[in-house]
C-alpha cells in the first residue's frame, strides 16, 4: 500500500467480504477489523467497491477544510471533466469553478498529456529492442507490476504522469508557489501525491476525490456561459477512457505505431502474463488501466462509467497540435522535464526464508498445513483462502486453529478425550468393591 | 540434497502449469530472471505437449542448486529431434496455426532458457523433456 486507501475502523463489520475482492490477496480481518497488508496491496480500489458499509474509501484529504481556503488551486484528472453534460468543456467548467473561487490548470494540463504523448512517442520510436513499452498513468498498474511482474520494471515508460508535469510547468513557467490540490477519480491517483514512484517528491500537496469536487458544484447548480474563458484542447480528456493514451501517441507517430490497450484487473494480469512470456512480440506499447472502461471506472468518480463514455465518445477531437502549441511542447520536450527521475525498481513479497533450504522446509510444511485444511475458501479466519492461511501460519501470522472447521475438529476430540477421561476412576473408588 | 517438486498433471487451461510453478519459486526466493525462464520453459512445454502430445505431465523438482523441469507426453513423438530444435520448424496443424501457435519457436525457445536440454522421444509412444536451470552460486 502506498497510501491511496483509508480503513473507516468505526465502519467496519469484520464482514470479509473484501477480502476475496482483492486481487493480490492484500487483505486479512485480525480482531473484527480489516487490516491491508502494505507490500501487497496496489491500491486499485477492489475493496472499495466491494464494501456494503462504506468502511473503505479513498484515503483523500478533508475536502470540507481544503476548500475554505482563499484562492485554491486544483489539478484536476481528465476524468473530472467529463461528470457533468453543462460542465463537459474545460472552459465550461473553468467558469464553474470560478463562481467558488477556485481556479484549475486545465491550460496547463492539455500542455502536459501532450507532452507526454510526444515523449512517450519518441521514447517508443527509439527503443529498438526493447518493445513494448508499458504505460506509466496507472499507478495501480505500476504497482502491480513491481510486486508481481519484478521482470517487466525495465519496460516501464520513464515518463511521469502529466498531472505532475502540468504543475511543474506552471511553476516554472508562472513563478507560482501556491499549492495545488489534485482532484483523483481513484485511491491509485492518491498515492502520486502520498506517495509517488519514481521521483523524490510530488508537485502536488493535497489529493481529494473528484466526487466531492462534483457534488459541491453540483449543489449550487451555476450556469455557465462559456464565454469568459479562452477555448482548451480536448484531446487529452480521452485518456480518462481505455486506449485515450495510446490514440493520442500514435498521433505522433508518421508510420505504424502498434499498441494493445486493456482496461479492468484480470484483463490487465492476463495481458502482463503474456508479455511475461513472451508472447506479445511486434507490439511497441502497452497501455493496462487497472479499472474497467479506463479511468471514468475509477472509485472516486461521480457519474456513471458509461454516460462518461458516451460524452467522451462525442468529443471530436482535434489530434493534431497548432504551430504554437507544437512549438511549446518541443521546447519543453528539450527541458527533459516530462523524465521520471528515478527508476521504477522491484518490490517483491519477502520469500518464506532467505535461505533456499529452509524455504523448502516451509513450503513442505504449508503445504502439509493446507492439505489438512477444509479448501472451501470460507474467509471465516479472516484470509481470503485456505492457501493463504497456510502462508500466514507458516510466516508465524497465525494459526491453525484460526480456522474453524480446525478449532471444531479440536473441540471434538477434547470433549472425546474428556468424556473418556471422566469415566476412569481412581483405583480406591472401584465400583465393584462395596464401600463400608 | 533438499528437494521440492511440483506437479502440474492434465493442464487444461494455456499458462496454468506456468503461473503455479511461478507461485512457487517466488515464495522459494528464486532470482525473477531465473523464475521467468523457468516460466517460459514450463509455457512452452506445455503449449508443446498440448499442440502435439494431446496433454501431458509436468513436474518442476526444485533443489538448493537448480530446478528441473520434465514434460511428459504420450503423443506420436518427434521423428528427428534436430529439425525440431530449428527455429521455425513446426509440424502443427494450420488450425493450431491460426490460433497463432506453432511457430516453429517452442523447443528453441525452451532449449535458450535452459542450461541443459534432454529429450527422450520414441514414435508413437510419446516425448519426455528435461530441462534443468542452474542457479548461480552465492
């Protein structure tokens, strides 16, 4: 976990119905709460929308205390501006935004995603060998891969997500040292300000969801006119869908650009188990969108997936960039300033010992463990398998009797061996031997 | 000499035998080059008796030095092993083809990411492979 999701403990039923929804097996309910294993978890959000009581969100700051403040700044996700049919222009919503006083960087970020686009695309056209890339955007996808794919770090494209971009440049450019705060459609976005992968520190300082964003727009209900503000690009929201991105770099590209893009979770451990094993030659780029139908499907989204989809699906947009803004993204192409500063590196699970012998032992005991275990997957001892619980027992987080077709078992012998037990007499109390 | 083994018996579903040998090592603390070579063995042995062996048996034995990885089929068996070894080189069906599998890649494919490569192979009784990866020393 790098610190997208949030555990409301006074919520929480100890229900487990979470946990057979993630899909690294990141999560376990010890003493009636939920609890999130950090190495595991990928901050995907499964979780969150498999919680009847709305004990696990995203793990966003007190919108209700950030939004008091004078003058405040929001980098909003692409995703933001598609929510609302009156708001679905940047300009549009702009103007909305205006009337509560705050002020987004929507200028900015179109200047951004097609920077990175750019980068991405000369990056992919120069790799030789290495092909395919994989998309940086979803840090879920990101994470999954360092914890499961260790092998695939490498392919990784070393560009950093737009959002972080897009305040660098307005910094750079304006001077500007107000802090920003992103508005995220999911607990992964989250984690890019909480805690970001491959550069020391974030450009940003406060992450909400863009649901609450909406519903505080949404409450006053501001028409806007659309003509107070200058027109922004609209090519960069696409990426709020599946395959956004790579439409978008392949606009850069003269010749063939081949790019597969999937969105959801099992399309995505599917796709990167492929390219595992090699089977995905003559692809340049990947593009894995942990939720289904792209960001639009993200927890902390406000409208529905599929009326996002049919707005996004009207955008007509224009792919190829004025003389003007072609001359600002090369220049800023030449400032490096898209780079990811350091490496994506490798965050595999601890194996059950380092030394190969004794983790040997360990696996022939767990799986002697898990063979004496009822294999119903359950979840009643809190682990999402039977599997699990034999990991946890062997790595010393628990035991047996944690299951309890197990502590049945015990129980039953105990009260055997007592009955047993009881009808033994000492020798002085015989029955056959009258007492006087 | 510790040893650990594995059986992935009658595969049914591509990559099955793969994804539970790969389980495994990580949880052993294999080095992830040599967990995905091993994958990729165990994939292409597997694709390889499915295609032609109408299924099969694959056992990973691991010891504190290396891991073996033996196939087994009873399909009609590879007439000359040679040709078989050569990139490109497939007797599969034009089916098996527009599935986009065999492309002549399987064995060489196994025989570059294993350290050694024994194939046993009699026709009409079936194949048996043996591919041993060596870990390296500390």
């Amino acid at each position: 976990m790098s610190g997208g999701i949030k555990i409301r403990e006074s919520r929480c039923r100890g229900c487990a119905n979470c946990i057979k929804s993630c899909p690294t097996e990141a999560l376990r309910v010890i003493d009636g709460l939920v609890r999130i294993l950090p190495d595991l978890c990928i901050d995907c959000g499964e979780c969150i929308r498999s919680c009847k009581d709305k004990a696990i969100t995203v793990n966003d700051d007190e919108w209700d205390l950030i939004k008091t403040r004078e003058g405040l700044i929001l980098m909003a996700d692409p995703t933001f501006y598609v929510q609302v049919g009156a708001y679905s222009r940047p300009r549009l919503m702009k103007e909305a935004l205006e009337h509560h006083g705050l002020r987004d960087l929507s200028e900015w970020a179109s200047l951004a995603f097609d920077l990175a686009a750019f980068a991405s695309a000369r990056l992919i056209r120069d790799a030789g060998d290495n092909l395919p890339y994989i998309s940086t955007y979803c840090p879920a996808v990101i994470r999954l891969i360092q914890i499961n794919h260790p092998e695939l770090v490498g392919r990784i494209l070393p560009v950093e997500s737009p959002l972080e971009t897009a305040v660098s440049i307005w910094r750079e450019e304006t001077g500007a040292e107000e802090s920003v705060t992103l508005v995220s459609p999911c607990p992964a976005k989250a984690t890019l300000v909480r805690n970001p992968v491959g550069r020391e520190q974030s450009s940003l300082e406060y992450v909400v969801s863009v649901r609450k964003v909406i519903r505080d727009l949404l409450a006053c209900n501001v028409k806007v006119t659309g003509t107070k503000t200058k027109a922004i690009s609209r090519r960069w929201l696409l990426w709020s869908i599946s395959g956004g991105e790579s439409r978008h770099i392949s606009s850069f590209f003269d010749k063939g650009f081949t790019s597969i893009s999937v969105s959801g979770l099992r399309n995505t451990q599917d796709l990167l188990n492929e390219l595992e094993l090699g089977r995905l030659s003559g692809v340049d780029f990947i593009e894995c969108r942990a939720c289904d139908l792209g960001c639009i499907g993200g927890t902390g989204t406000y409208e529905s997936r599929f009326l996002s989809q049919l707005r996004l699906d009207n955008i007509e947009a224009e792919w190829m960039p004025s003389g003007e803004e072609m001359e600002q993204i090369r220049s800023w192409y030449d400032k490096d300033i898209w780079r990811l500063t350091a490496p994506v590196t490798a965050k595999e699970r601890l194996p059950l010992s380092k030394d190969i012998k004794e983790a040997m032992a360990k696996l022939r005991e767990m799986d002697a463990i898990y063979a004496e275990l009822p294999h119903i997957d359950c979840g009643a001892c809190g682990r999402p398998s039977c599997r699990a619980l034999a990991e946890d027992i062997v790595r010393g987080q628990g035991e047996v009797t944690d299951c309890v077709f197990k502590l049945r078992e015990r129980i039953t012998n105990l009260s055997g061996e007592i009955k047993n037990l009881s009808s033994k007499l000492p020798h002085t109390l015989h029955p056959g031997r009258k007492r006087r | 000499m510790e040893e650990y083994a594995i059986l992935a018996g009658d595969f049914s579903a591509i990559g099955e035998a793969s994804t539970k040998f790969k389980a495994t090592l990580k949880m052993l603390g294999i080095p992830s080059d040599l967990v995905r070579r091993a994958s990729v063995i165990a994939y292409e042995a597997e694709m390889n008796a499915l295609i032609h062996g109408g299924g099969g048996v694959l056992r990973m034995t691991v010891y504190d030095d290396r891991l073996e990885i033996v196939a087994r089929d009873e399909g009609p068996g590879i007439p000359d092993v040679s040709l078989a070894m050569q990139e490109g080189y497939s007797t599969a069906t034009d089916e098996i083809r527009e599935l986009g599998f065999g492309a002549g890649m399987g064995l060489p494919n196994i025989d570059r990411n294993a350290d050694s490569l024994l194939i046993e192979t009699e026709i009409d009784k079936g194949t048996t492979l043996l591919a041993t990866v060596i870990f390296p020393s500390p």
